[in-house]
C-alpha cells in the first residue's frame, strides 16, 4: 500500500500506523528505507453540540498523535519504563538518573525515600530534562508520609476500613491526592484492593481495607474517587489478589490456590466494582494462580492468560496496566532481568515499574522489537495508552512545581484534623461484659493506667490524666527484674479499675506481633485481683493474644491521634463507633464485631469535621504566641480553642519564667483572678437561689449578722451582685497588716505554719486564719457612698462569700468543689491549688512590689484575696459536660 503524504488525506478504518521512519502495519515493519514527515495530526473536526468529554477525547487525541509522531523507536521504548528515584541521595545519584532520562527517553519515575521539597526540586529537573513530560509516582498508600521526612502519614488501610465510612475515605483520598499534587506527583500507587482473609499474611496484612468484600470495596472506591477528584491517578493493586496468600512476594512467589468461582466471587470482587469506576490503573502482582495459568510458577505479573485473557478480554478493564516493582524476587527467581521485562510487556503489561537495571531491560527489549519477538505493533498501542493518561494528569500543559510554602501546604491543619476523625470512628470497643465503659465517674472510684511499652510521656496517659485523677506507670515488654512485675502489679491492683494500654507492637503474626507471654500473664495476674481494661494500639490480628480480657478495645496504630481517641471513647468524649475490618482468630474479636458505647458529651478532643472556623487560621496563632515571646511580652502560655464542645486547638509555648528552661505543659495551672467571681462565688449563689436557701432581695444582713445596725444593713444581695451597693471598689485592707517600712507585722504574720492552721500569703509567708473577721471588720468600717450607682467592688463579693458560708456552713472552697467541680470532672480546677499540686505545675503570676515584693508563686496575686488565704486556680484545660 502506498500512500502520497502530501495531500494529508484523512485516512479512515485503516490499521497503518506511522513511526518516525518507519510504515508499520498489524504484521510488523514494512519499511526502514525513508524517513517519513514529522507529523501526522488525523483528528475529526469538532461537532457544535460537542460534550465535555467529546471535547476532551478530541484534545487528548490530538495531543497523543503529535507526540507519538514525533517520536523515534528509542523514544516509545523509554515511555515502558518508570524508574525508581530518591531524594535523599548524593548529586552524583541525581545527575545518574538526569543522564538516563535523557539518553533512555524514560517514561517516569517513582519517588521512595527523601523530603517533600528536594522531591519537588528534583521533579521540576527531571522533567526539565525529559523531551515528553514524566509521569511522577510515589507508593503513598497511607501518604506522602509512608516514603517523605516531614509530610503527613494518614492510618493505614486496614484502621480506615474499621470506619466503614466511604465517605470519610473519600475525604482522605481527596487529601492525599491534593498532597500528592502539589508536590508533582500524578499517580500514587493506592488502594491496596486485596482482601486480606489470611491472619498470617506477611506482606498485606494492615495495608488492606479488610476481609469483607462488600464494606472494603465501598472504601477502595471512595479513597480512589477522592485521588481522581485532585487530578491524582490512583491505581488498584495487587491484581488478581494478594490477600490470601502466607509468602511476601519481595522475598518469594506467593501462590494463591483458589477454583475460579472463588476468585471471581471474593479476590477479583473489589477489583471489579474500581474498574466499574474507571480506574485509571491496575497493578498486577507476584504471585502464582494455578486456575488461570497453567504454567508452573508463572507470576501474574508475566501471564498473558491472566493479564490480556482474564483482566483485558474477561473482565473488559481498559485503563493502564503496571507490573509490580520488577526487582521483587517473586519474579527474578524464575525470569532474570531483560527477560522478565520482555515477558511482561508481552503479557499486556503497559509500564514496566522498578526494572532492576533499566539499562538491561531497556536494550532487551528493543532487541526483542527489531527481530519481532515483539510487536511495534503492540509498543505503539501501550505508548499511546501512557500517552493518553499523561493527558488525564495534565501533563500536556505541564508546569514545573512551586517550590513556594510547600512545607505549609501539605502539612495543614485540616489534614490533621481529618487524621484524628479517621481515629475517632477506628477506635473499636470489642467487647465489655461487664459494661466498664465509658467511666462516668470521675471522683468516687481510683483509677490507674499501665502502659506496657510505651514512654512516660505517651499520648494515651497524657489525655486520660486530663479527664480524671489516674495513677500511671510504664512498663517494658521484658523487664530487666521479675520483681518489677510483682511490685506493679500489687501497687495497680490497689485502684479500682486498671487500664492497659499495648503500644509498640509490629505486624507480624509469626512473632506474635512483639507481645510477650510475660505481658498476657501480668495483666492476667492483676486482672485476678481487680477490674480492667485492654486497649491494645496494634494490628487488630493481634486481638486474639487477648482473648481472656473481658473488657477489650482496639486502637489499630501507636499514633498520638489513635491514642486521644482511646482515652476519649473511655472517658465518654465519644461513643465508639469502628467496627473489626477482619477475622482475628478470636471467637471475642469477629469480622464486624464492635461495641456502640455512650457518649457522655464531656469536653475533649475528638477531630470531628464540620466547625465553623478555618482551622489553617489557627495556625497563625503560633505566630502570634512567637512573636510576643520573643518581645518578652510574657514568658509562655497555653492557647485552647473550642468550639461546639469540641476542642480544635491546644497548644503550649515557651516557659513558666523568663530565661529558664521550664516549658509550660498542659498540666499547667494559671490563676484566673477575678473570673473566680462568675466561677465559683456566682455558681454557689445560684444553687442557692434555686435551693430557695437564698433570696435576692433580703438584705445581705440577714444572712451576715455583722452588719446589722451599720450604715450597710439596709444593702440587698441583688445590689451586691449588681454592684450597686456603695461599698467602695476597692480598699488595701493588707495596709492595716503591715508596719512601717512594709514590714510585716508579727501579730498577724509568721515564717512558717507550725499549727497547720495557718493561711498561706506568699513563699515562707503566713498569716493568723482570724484575719478572716478582721477583714469582715475593715469592710464594715469602710466608708459608704450614698449613691446608688454602679461601681464595680471586690468588697462585695467578700462579703457574697460570707454569705455562702453561713448559709451552707461550709467553707466556699469546699462548697464549690463538692457541687460542681468534682462532678464535673474538673478535677484541675479549685481554690488553694499549691496544695494540690507541685510547684513545677504552677505557673508564677507576677513579681508583685506592692505588698508581698516577691514573685507571687502558688499563692494569688490579689492582696486582699491573698489575706484570706483565697486563691482559684485552672488549666485552660478543664473538661465539663
């Protein structure tokens, strides 16, 4: 057939096909003699009703035929061809693969180890580099934090199947995609769509979404609807199903030995419902499937009877095919390099991932072309299918990376907030025979938490001593002494509820997942002896170790989120809502088992999506917070923001002192000044309104008899509390106690508390409890306005405490303890707190010059208040329903 190029006649229903210097038809190479023309654009005019997706199946084809026109033999041979890449390496490494992409035309390459920003840096010169834009990849199936320093991790597959929430997973994959994105990276290589029914599974285990086909590809569609919606493509892996074998396919080749109504009913099952989304591509894996290649020890990744028989022609997937990496030994025991990568572009394959030596594969592989062992034919039809997704991923209008703000771009408050609500629904209650959870009280019981393999300073135990008075200890797997076994388990069996948290376990089942028989027989010993709780942070495959536990709970990652919501599921800040992903082997711990607990509606942190507020903003608090303590404004702080009662925002800077080294923690107390007016003196005249034990408009010396026949007889509580009585706003009743040159009278004062009566005033300070009435006294001497009109005065709400104590004959520190914040469980919140707490936990007020001059140190601020021994102290962080 000879065809006259210069009158660029539309050519139609014809299987020629033009390469640069060659005609080639479906048989092969006609001939090499002539160079043909540059170009060849064949491409229908568009219609004037054209569709969107008219449109872009006509752009795309344009663009396809122009590059493919333009390339020579070499160029489609590199298209095969994804490399690996890292940006942890020397120069000489980057220069390496900058020469191979150039000299092999390489199709792409795959990110592994490295950071986010040398990542982008070498993306933006490696397709500087390339003649046809690089398709960029990374194997980031839990985020760019599963391969970069310094970028996000999400929980793995098997905690995000445990939600059961498609649309949570749909949000996740959006996230990582946008990630992925903006660092140049158009294909990640996720979701695992294997379903792992085998407990013993080395290699997919907690990288799958679950064992039920119906709940996993729910969230393989969601996860990989919320990639494609960013531009990223996802592709599903490891085909036909990796999930049912016991041999890691990097080390040996897995057989997976099932008849073909189980392998279309259950492994291909979720493959299936993606390809039904179109996916954009599939991964084919390692592994040996008898019943669809006969050929002993055959991979998946090289049969052309699973590849173009059963995935292509059977189950009609059309999108781009990926081997597995091809230097897994799963492979190379049986095929050497050069061959393996000849065979698995003639079982279908379209991109060759990972060659071992891309120099090798590459010449053996345009040998196999020249003698047609392989088809151009074929080379032509898989490069314009990697051409064609280069189009879907945008790189026909490809635009190098900023490299601008990338460290604040992808690691942003929203996806950490999305991580801990990942966790919040994860967290599974297995079982809890004897209704433990959650605990609602916080007062009348004494707790304790022993985390076994875990520091001092975990998480876990970090939030369940916010929420209640709990004695914690830390443990080893193995401790150096058994005797250290015997004296934690006498001092945990003291309380009446231990809980045991697991953390630092692995995932392998052959090694019991790291967990000692000398752990299950500790807790079993205290478990004798008391009641407790098991949280193990670990794969849920594990649970089966912990059988014997009658109150069990599954938190699936040692990860700070994973371990607040925990803490928040025992203590009632949520319900627990996950739901078991797989069979364990445990009769208490079932594919679906899981516990709906209650929520009590206490405050806490629970990542729950939704709140009105831009969570990005919060971070310019940090700036804010930097900036003042470098100008010495104050020495440190803590900042909590909340809002619907949940907390979005907690965070600690700088120190309790200038130019020392005492970070400020979430355990630090602060003195709140006068808001102990509306929070405690305000909150017991209240119950007692409601008591009908006091009426407002009786007058104040009806309840304080002092007053009566003085000028402050006729003052009503109602005026005292509108500050309308004509008490003065303040008066330095501390004058009356000192002598002159401010030295401390000795009639009233004394260095040390040798009765234990006394009232503490300041360090090595304190006063005769008397001064009490001797305050009353000074307030009743007090000169008094005639008008009526509002002055704010602290002697009003000295005399509102006066008032509380007759009436309840009980002193205020102790009324308003009893009625509110030990049933609240604001069990960091009271009067006094210096006794209560160490002095590393107490944040200094002030250097005070006026009356005490010393720095004013767990003790209040207030002169006055400070004469009556009168101090309410918080954390920021306190917790109500």
């Amino acid at each position: 057939m000879l065809i006259d190029l210069t009158f660029k006649k539309l050519i139609l229903n014809t299987s020629l096909i033009l390469i640069s210097g060659s005609f080639v038809s479906n048989t092969g190479i006609l001939s090499f003699e002539k160079p043909a023309p540059k170009k060849i654009i064949v491409t229908p005019a568009p219609s004037q009703k054209e569709t969107a997706e008219q449109k872009f199946a006509r752009e795309r084809e344009i663009w396809v035929n122009t590059v493919m026109s333009e390339m020579t033999l070499d160029e489609k041979i590199g298209q095969l061809f994804m490399v690996s890449a890292y940006s942890n390496r020397s120069e000489a490494d980057y220069a390496k693969l900058e020469e191979q992409i150039k000299r092999l035309h390489l199709g792409g390459v795959i990110f592994f180890q490295g950071d986010p920003i040398t990542q982008a840096m070498l993306t933006n010169r490696y397709q500087a580099a390339s003649k046809t834009p690089l398709m960029i990849g990374i194997d980031g199936e839990w985020g760019l934090g599963m391969r970069l320093d310094n970028s996000v991790s999400f929980p793995k597959a098997i905690t995000l199947g445990a939600t059961q929430d498609p649309e949570l997973m749909e949000r996740v994959g959006a996230e990582i995609g946008r990630q992925c994105k903006r660092i140049g990276i158009n294909i990640n290589f996720a979701p695992v769509a294997d379903l792992n029914s085998n407990p013993k599974n080395p290699v997919i285990n907690y990288r799958s979404f679950g064992e039920s086909k119906t709940i996993a590809s729910g969230m393989l569609r969601g996860f990989s609807a919320g990639m494609k919606e960013q531009g990223v493509m996802a592709c599903a892996k490891h085909f036909p199903g990796h999930g049912d074998t016991e041999v890691d396919s990097h080390r040996s080749l897995p057989v997976l030995d099932h008849n073909k109504k189980r392998l279309d009913d259950i492994e291909t099952y979720p493959f299936k419902k993606l390809f039904a989304d179109s996916i954009g591509s599939v991964m084919i894996g390692h592994l040996y499937v008898p019943t669809l290649e006969s050929q002993a020890n055959t991979p998946a990744s090289v049969s052309k009877k699973i590849i173009d028989g059963y995935l292509k022609e059977e189950l009609k997937y059309n999108g781009l095919v990926f081997t597995d990496a091809l230097n897994m030994r799963g492979l190379l025991r049986y095929y050497p390099i050069g061959d393996a990568e000849v065979e698995a572009f003639k079982a279908g394959n379209d991109v060759l991932l990972q060659t071992a030596n891309v120099e090798v594969a590459f010449n053996r592989i345009k040998e196999r072309l020249l003698d047609s062992t392989i088809s151009v034919n074929d080379l032509d039809f898989k490069v314009k299918r990697i051409l064609q997704s280069k189009f879907w991923m945008g790189l026909n209008h490809y635009t190098p990376v900023d490299l601008k703000n990338i460290q604040y771009d992808i690691n942003n408050a929203e996806s950490e907030n999305l991580i801990a609500e990942v966790y919040d629904k994860a967290i599974t209650v297995v079982k809890d025979f004897d209704n433990l959870l959650p605990i609602k009280s916080l007062t009348q019981l004494s707790y304790a938490s022993v985390a076994i393999g875990a520091k001092p300073d975990n998480e876990f135990q970090k939030t369940l001593n916010l929420y209640g008075p709990i004695k914690s200890y830390t443990m080893p797997f193995k401790p150096t002494k058994s005797s250290e076994y015997a004296w934690l388990s006498d001092e945990a069996s003291k309380h009446d509820l231990v809980i045991f948290s697991v953390h630092d376990t692995h995932n392998l089942n052959s090694r019991d997942f790291g967990i000692t028989k000398e752990t299950i027989s500790f807790i079993s010993e205290v478990a004798k002896k008391t009641r407790v709780v098991v949280c193990v942070f670990g794969n849920p495959y594990s649970l089966a170790l912990f059988n014997d536990f009658e109150t069990l709970m599954c938190g699936y990652q040692d990860e700070k989120w994973a371990q607040i919501a925990a803490a928040n599921v025992i203590f009632g800040v949520n319900s627990s809502a996950g739901k078991i992903p797989v069979n364990t082997l445990s009769s208490d711990a079932k594919l679906n088992d899981g516990i709906k607990t209650l929520a009590l509606g206490r405050i806490g942190f629970d990542g729950s999506s939704g709140q009105n507020i831009d969570l990005n903003k919060l971070g310019e608090i940090d700036y804010i917070v930097g900036q003042a303590i470098k100008n010495g404004e104050f020495p440190g702080c803590e900042i909590l923001v909340a809002q619907n009662g949940k907390i979005l925002y907690n965070k600690n800077f700088g120190n309790l002192r200038y130019n020392f080294n005492e970070s400020v923690t979430d355990f630090v107390s602060y003195d709140i000044a006068s808001l102990t007016k509306v929070s405690a003196t305000l909150q017991i005249i209240m119950r007692l309104y409601d008591q009908k034990k006091l009426d407002l408009n009786k007058r104040v010396s009806e309840y304080v008899p002092e007053l009566r026949n003085t000028d402050k007889q006729n003052i009503t509580i109602k005026e005292l509390l509108l500050h309308e009585s004509g008490l003065k706003a303040f008066y330095p009743f501390w004058k009356k106690t000192v002598l002159e040159k401010d030295a401390f009278n000795p009639a009233y004062y004394s260095t040390s508390d040798s009765t234990n009566q006394m009232l503490k005033v300041a360090e090595n300070l304190y006063i005769i409890p008397t001064i009490q009435d001797s305050v009353l006294k000074w307030i009743v001497e007090s000169p008094l306005s005639t008008s009526k009109k509002y002055v704010y005065s602290d002697l009003g709400l000295l005399l509102l405490q006066r008032v509380v104590e007759n009436i309840s004959q009980k002193p205020l520190d102790q009324l308003v303890d009893d009625s509110f914040y030990k049933p609240l469980g604001m069990i960091n919140t009271g009067y006094n707190i210096y006794k209560k707490k160490p002095k590393e936990n107490i944040a200094p007020t002030e250097i005070e010059q006026l009356f005490r001059n010393s720095a004013i140190w767990g003790t209040v601020h207030d002169p006055n208040a400070a004469l009556l021994g009168e101090w309410l102290a918080t954390q920021v962080y306190f917790l109500i329903p």
